[in-house]
C-alpha cells in the first residue's frame, strides 16, 4: 500500500505506512501511523501499529482533528479514529504553546461488530435461498433485483459482498439455477448474474451450467469475468470463451483475450467433446489467430498449449472442417506451419546428434595420410659396395 499523510499543523505531519516488517494474518494486516515532520520522514517522533482487517479495502484518506486529537483512517467502507499517544500531544503542545489534553480511553464493545462485507453476504445468501425456494414469490423476486441494483453501482473495491462458493449446498445451488432460468427474460437478470458470478456463488461442478446459462443469454462479457475470477476453468465455458475470441471483430482485444485463455489448462478429451458444439466458421478463425500466435510466440509453454489446442480442434471437427469450403485455406496453412516446426525439429535432432559425434572426437589428432620413416644403411661383413 502506498503512503498517504495528512497535515497536523504547520510543522508537523502524519504518514500511514505499511511497515518492511509487516505482520500479517488470515485476519488482519499491521499498519503503522507515523508522527514527523513536513520536510523529513525521519526521526518519527511516535508510532502507533494498528490492525487492519483483511476482509476490507485499504484505507485510501487519513485526516488529523485537532480539537479531539483524533486521527481518522478511512477507507470506502470502514472509518478508524486513533488517539495520537501522549508523547505525541506533548510534541504538539510545544508546537502550540499549550497543554497537552488526557484522551478519553475505549471501552469495550458489548459484542463483536460484524464487518460490512460479512452482513452484505449474510443478507444476500439469506435472499437466495428465499429465491431458489420460492421462485414465483414477487417480494422475494423484488429484494433480489434490489440486491442487485445496488451491488451494480458500486465497484469492485466498494463491494460489500464477499465470495460465497462454500454456503451454498449443490441440491441449493441447482435449485437456484432452476430459479435463475425461468427469470432470463427479466431486464434484471444480467445484474442479477453480474452479482452472482462476482460472489462465485456456483461451485466448480454447476459453473458449468453457469457459463452455458450466461453463453444461451449473450452475456459474453460476464463469461470473460468468469474466465478471470475463477481458479479451475472448466472446458464448457473454455469452448465459450474461444468462441467468442472467435466472433471479436477487434484483433488486438482479441488476442489479449486469447493470450489469457493459452495461460489456463484444459484437458484434451473433454475440450474435443465441447469443441464439438462450435461453429464451423469460428473454429476455422480460431485455428487461423492460434497459428498466428505460435508464429511469433517464443515462450515453449505457450507455444505446448496452442499446438495441443490446435490437434483438439482438428481432431473433433476434421471432418467438418473438410466439406466446408471456407476454411480449407486456414486448415491447410495451419498443416503447413505444423510440418515446418516437425521439419526444423527432425534438423535439431540431426544438428544434436553431429554436436555429441564432434565431441567425441574433439582433441584427437587427425590421422596424416602419409608416414616419415628413418633408414639406416650398415656395412655387411663380406660383401662389397659398389661405387
């Protein structure tokens, strides 16, 4: 978190930072408040650690009360009031030519308070549950769609509601849906879903039949967001969001789609199944932007993943792809480009293979293709030499 501050008087100010030594929990994050002056961060006169809940946004605005001696930490949904220490008081009092004020202490709250985001889920799983039994019932319809307006007009940071994946139970999330289809003609239902998908309220077995409710509805955008929040991404809505990269008249939107969908894993068998369902013309654009894309890619896991996209592709729709005229250019490019990167492969090999023979022979003399020898002629006793 960057440093904010805020001005205590002409000399002085007062910085909240996030201290190297942070200690952080499931809970809470520290955070200290800091007491130095204008032109110099250092020495801090005091500090005061707090501890900031983990479950809020991070305080964007800190302010100084000088009447009550208060400092204020706000974020978008939560206000802290902080008491500067007594050494700090009698710092300003230095400053102002005046005695330092005592500080009335807290007392202890008779419960726990509950933090925004934990009531705002609470009330909207309440509300869900209402829905998905009693689907017909125009009250709880109109508490749904209120729920809804409201989440829409704030954003992300803002949101009160927090992930809801494991309240839930399967036979209620299916209920839920059952409930969610017969509402898909409302002009709430794309709030409705927007709020639904933020909250991950379907677990990793119905977002499936999440994504085929959003992709019947024409609510791509919502797909894409599902395609970032979620953690596992199922192969349904992994054909879905490949279809719409597809239909995106928009090539540079269109790859960075593309470049987030390759970072994600699929399993083939269940991808060709689902491939099975797209348009012949989109996946014929789908092959011709992926053989694009492992023209100029240079990491190797990218280049695995389209390689591996592309044999799901071919494999589930060979036949379709064949009789259809259209896309007989973007298949045979596609071949082409493959059958070069088998081609150059086969030549590292070779190239390998000559490098390790290299090797072993590295340091040996060549054999000379001639041989130097010394003849010596000695005196045999007895027989004479000519001249």
């Amino acid at each position: 978190m960057p440093a904010i501050e805020c001005d205590v008087d002409e000399d002085l100010r007062v910085l909240l930072v996030t201290p190297s030594t942070s200690e952080e929990t499931k809970t809470y994050q520290s955070l200290e408040i800091h007491l130095c002056r204008k032109e110099f961060p250092e020495p801090v006169f005091t500090k005061k650690t707090i501890q900031w809940p983990l479950s809020e946004p991070l305080p964007k605005e800190i302010t100084y009360d000088p009447e009550r001696n208060l400092v204020s930490i706000k974020s978008a949904t939560t206000l802290a009031e902080i008491p500067l220490s007594l050494r700090a008081a009698k710092l300003l009092a230095v400053t102002k030519d005046e005695l330092p004020q005592r500080f009335q202490r807290f007392q202890k709250f008779s419960k726990q308070i509950e933090s925004r985001k934990a009531y705002e889920s609470r009330e909207l799983l309440s509300i869900l549950v209402d829905f998905a039994n009693n689907p017909e019932t125009n009250h709880v319809w109109s508490k749904l769609k209120k729920k809804a307006k409201a989440f829409d007009g704030e954003d992300d940071e803002e949101s009160g509601i927090g992930r809801m994946s494991c309240e839930l139970s399967q036979n209620e999330q299916t209920k839920l849906l059952d409930a969610l289809e017969t509402k898909s003609d409302s002009s709430a239902f794309a709030a409705i879903c927007k709020m639904l998908s933020k909250a991950q309220v379907f677990g990793y077995s119905l977002s499936t039949r999440f994504s085929a409710l959003l992709s019947r509805t024409g609510q791509d955008e919502l797909l894409v967001e599902c395609l970032r929040e979620s953690i596992l991404l199922g192969e349904p809505l992994y054909a879905r969001i490949l279809e719409i990269i597809a239909k995106e008249a928009d090539k540079k939107k269109a790859a960075q789609l593309l470049d987030e969908v390759l970072q994600r894993s699929f399993s083939g068998r269940l991808l060709e199944e689902e491939a099975i369902t797209l348009e012949t013309d989109h996946i014929a654009e789908i092959i011709e932007r992926l053989v694009d894309k492992l023209c100029t890619e240079k990491k190797r896991h990218i280049q695995n993943q389209i390689i591996q996209l592309l044999t799901c592709l071919l494999d589930s729709n060979a036949s379709r792809l064949i009789w259809n005229d259209g896309s007989h250019e973007r298949v045979l490019r596609c071949a082409g480009v493959l059958g070069d990167m088998a081609a150059l492969t086969d030549t590292f090999v070779d190239l390998e293979e000559l490098r390790e023979r290299r090797k072993l022979t590295f340091g040996q003399k060549r054999p000379l293709p001639y041989s130097i020898r010394k003849i010596s002629l000695h005196q045999i006793a007895g027989v004479q030499s000519s001249q």
